[in-house]
C-alpha cells in the first residue's frame, strides 16, 4: 500500500481481524530501506508505506504461505518458473531428499 490512508484502515477494520474470519498481515515499510533507490535492488515498492497480506490477492510468496501443499507451492512458482526448479531438483536431488520445506518434486523426465 503506498499509504495505510483513512480508507483502507477501514477497509481492513471491516473485513479482517473478527473471530472467524481472515488474518491481514500489515508489515511498516520505510526507514533506512526507504532510502534505497527502488531500482538498486529487486525489491522495487521501497517508497510504500506498508507490505499487506490478505486473502483474495493473486499469486502467494513463499515466506508467507501458511502451509506448503502442492497447490501453494504451485501458486508461489508458476508455470515456467515450477518446471525450471522442477529440471533443477532433478539433476541436485533426484531421490527429493530435501522434502521438508516448500517441496519442489524433481522433474520425472529431466536429464542430469
């Protein structure tokens, strides 16, 4: 969010944070991160005020998945990106020896 303006405060206030219904992690951005050039780093929403992580978004990040099924490891590396750690877990870790994490299974077909 590029502000945590009147408006979105409300937003939250009205759909997270009851019994019974989502979470909405808010995490304060700025301070010395700020004070990077957005084009100095991968990490281009440094001028934000806050990071907000709520239901209904696309797409998820790994660091933030509540648990590591199939389908949001899938939602976190799509397409290209999961067939690419896919062929690399094939020819580093073929036997999946390292599964206890946001589990990538090797490639079935992939060449070592």
């Amino acid at each position: 969010m590029q502000t945590l303006s009147a408006e979105v405060l409300g937003a939250l206030a009205a759909h997270f944070g009851q019994a019974g219904a989502p979470i909405a992690q808010i995490r304060r951005l700025g301070g010395a991160m700020a004070r990077i050039s957005p084009e100095a780093t991968a990490f281009a929403h440094r001028g934000n005020e806050a990071l907000v992580v709520v239901p209904w978004s696309s797409g998820a990040y790994g660091n933030f998945l509540s648990e590591a099924s199939v389908a949001s490891v899938a939602a976190a590396y799509r397409g290209a990106t999961y067939a690419r750690l896919a062929q690399i877990e094939a020819i580093y870790d073929r036997e999946n020896v390292f599964n206890q994490n946001l589990n990538i299974k090797p490639a079935p077909d992939a060449q070592a």
